[in-house]
C-alpha cells in the first residue's frame, strides 16, 4: 500500500506545540526567574506536560506519569529529554508561579488573534464590543473561600472564580483573572478601566457599581448592563422611538441614577425597556452611550450570551474536577492549561477550511493526540486514506486472474 498523506512525522500533540513560540517561553522564564533552581524540569517541559494533563483527561500525577511512560519513544518529539518524576511534578506546580502560564497564553493569544476573528461581525459598534463574565469552579477542599452559608457539618467546599473578557469578533478570552469564590463580580471592574476609548462593554447586573459606571463615562468606555430592580433613579427626559424602530422598544429615557451610602451621589445614564417577544419577557437595560439606538443597545446586551457559551464549551471539553495540586497556585496553573488547550484547538479550527463542532475536534485531538497523523489533512478530507486503499486494492487485482482472496 502507498504512503497515504494524511500521515505525519510528527504525532498531532507536537503539530500543536508549534504555535507556541519557545524563544518567547524562555523570555517569559527569564522575566519570573521561574528556572531558578531547576536542574532538568523546565518552564517549557512543565508547559508541554500540563497540555498533556488536560488534553488526555487525566486525574492524578500518577496517571499523568504512566501515561508519559506508554509514549516514552515519542516524547523526543515534544522537545521532552526528561521523564519527571511524581515528586518533581508536585513541587514544580507548588513553586512554579501561575503568572508564567499566564503569560505564555497572553503571547500566544496576542500572536494569533487576528485569525481568531469573525469576519461576518462587519458591523464597526460589534467589532468594539467586549463581553464580560465569570464562571465558579467549586474545589474539593476549603482552598479558597466558596459562596453561600456554612452547611450545617461546619465544613463547606472552596471555589474559584475565573473573571473573563472575550471580545465578541472572537470566542477565547482576552482577559482572565481569578479571585475567590466568595468575592464580589463588581471588584473585577478595575481591569474594564484599561479597554481602549471607545470600546464597548456588556455584562449581566451582577457588576453593579455606579461610582464604576461614572468613571467609565469620563474615559468614554460605554457600557451596557441591566437596570437591578432596587436602583433608585429619576426619569428626566423621554427620547421619541422612531417609526421605524424595533417593536419591542417601549421606552427610551434619560435618568439620573442615585449611589452613595446616602444616595447623595448621581450617575447620568440612559434607561430602555424592551419587550423581547421571543422569550415573552421584559428587559430594563442601561447604558451611558446616548448614540446607539435602542435596538442596538438590545442587541449588543444579546451579544452577552456568547460568553456563557464559551463557558459551557470550557466545562463540556476540559471539565476541571480533578486537580493535581490541593493549593491554589497549582489549580491555577491546571486552568490556564485548560485554557491554553481550547486557545490551540481554537486556532486550528480557524485554520481548517471544512466545518467541525468544537467537541468533535476536542475528541479527534484527545484520542490521537500522540499518534504521527497530518492533522490539517485529515481533517480536510478524514476518508482520503480510506479511498486511497480502497483505489489500490481495484489497479492490484483489475488484471490478475486469479486474485487472492
């Protein structure tokens, strides 16, 4: 049989590790001094096994080290001159600070980003517009302080929040920072203040914080969120809606909305209510951009739902509920992994002409991982090898009378 081209001299985890600069991890290593002290385990040799770790699924170090051992041959591939031992991995998890994984995601992020852009948002307003959210994470352990009231036993499971921002050309955060459970959404809003002017901002009534808003306005980074039902504002002019308006605009008004500890201070803001028949229910948003019309305040509030998808796609493909680390530097390092892993899957995806769900790829990737397959080719065409052997098979007995059988 011929050589089919759908075959590789690379297994598909290395065609992956090709996105990620080396000469850029040692910089970032060298900027943390992360290989202080090390003798064989690497920043880079930590960032290929922690890949490793979440692309296969794995649940403890020693599943992580056997699993290392069955493709021993192939690890010369990974740059992996070196099998670390359990005790060597657990450490370099403990010490190794976070901030380096974050740092080789921002570059690798930063690199290809404009691949990662939808080019049918044509629209100049979504090309600006970045979507906010968090997502909780519960932990085996009282790591970090969890949400909600002591259950009765005393004893209550920790958490840690991922805050994120993605922009909405694009579906992988630009942006993540990670806090307890138990503190409050609104606290992320600082990280907002350094969008560029112009920019856009979505996020749901969970970030309240007027003081925030006011400031957003002077440095014209508009906002738009949901009006929470204890606000306490006053109405101070009502905007006409044009003929031609969305039918589910139903009121356009400017208002004053009041904040302080004796509610002395004021926001100027601009309150729609919107009726979206769709869902049978109403929708009280609120903004400081005076520009936008109603429906498109609407619709960049929409917008926000892309998040939430994002989200659900993290948790679906690289479900984190196993951790190697009872600490919370290693469960960071395990996260930004996760979140490295769907970075690169998503790149390839934006590579590959032909159209693939992001889970069937998760799985193609995950159960061939370490196995010397083309990934570009087989996923362009998966059945070119199969027709090829079937093509070889018909020229090698069309002229044989007597054919093997």
């Amino acid at each position: 049989m011929g050589k089919s081209t759908n075959f590789s001299g690379q297994p598909i985890f290395n065609q992956l590790l090709t996105f990620i600069d080396k000469s850029e991890i040692r910089k970032i290593a060298k900027k943390h001094g992360s290989e202080r002290y090390v003798k064989k385990f690497t920043t880079y040799n930590h960032l290929v096994v922690m890949l490793f770790v979440v692309f296969e699924g794995y649940h403890s170090i020693r599943e992580v080290i056997l699993g290392l051992l069955a493709n021993a041959h192939k690890l010369s591939h990974l740059g992996l001159n070196y099998l670390v031992k359990r005790s060597t991995f657990s450490e370099a998890n403990k010490r190794r600070n976070s901030s380096v994984f974050e740092d080789i995601y921002m570059t690798v992020y930063k690199k290809h980003a404009s691949s990662l852009a939808d080019s049918r948002l044509s629209d100049a307003d979504l090309k600006r517009l970045y979507i906010m959210d968090s997502s909780t994470i519960s932990l085996f352990k009282d790591i970090l302080k969890g949400v909600g009231r002591n259950p009765k036993s005393g004893k209550k499971k920790g958490g840690i929040k991922a805050h994120t921002i993605i922009k909405a050309t694009e579906n992988v955060p630009c942006l993540i920072r990670y806090s307890e459970a138990a503190r409050h959404d609104h606290m992320f809003l600082e990280e907002v203040m350094n969008l560029p002017s112009g920019s856009i901002i979505t996020f749901d009534k969970g970030y309240v914080d007027y003081a925030r808003y006011e400031a957003f306005s002077g440095k014209s980074i508009w906002y738009v969120t949901r009006l929470k039902d204890n606000a306490q504002y006053e109405a101070k002019q009502e905007f006409d809606i044009p003929d031609d308006a969305d039918s589910g605009v139903l009121k356009d008004e400017e208002v004053v909305l009041y904040y302080g500890e004796n509610k002395e201070q004021e926001h100027r803001a601009r309150r729609i209510a919107y009726w979206d028949s769709e869902n049978e229910r109403l929708f009280q948003f609120i903004t400081n951009n005076f520009d936008l019309t109603a429906e498109k305040i609407a619709l960049i509030y929409k917008k926000r739902w892309q998040i939430e998808l994002l989200f659900k796609q993290l948790k679906q493909n690289f479900p984190l509920k196993y951790f190697l680390g009872d600490n919370e530097n290693a469960i960071e390092i395990q996260i930004w992994a996760a979140m490295l892993a769907n970075l690169l899957i998503t790149i390839v995806k934006s590579i590959v002409k032909r159209s693939w769900a992001f889970s069937n790829l998760v799985s193609i990737i995950r159960q061939q991982l370490m196995n010397y397959i083309n990934i570009y080719l087989f996923l362009e065409n998966p059945e070119k090898s199969w027709l090829l052997v079937i093509k070889e098979d018909k020229h090698k007995y069309q002229n044989s009378l007597f054919p093997d059988i």
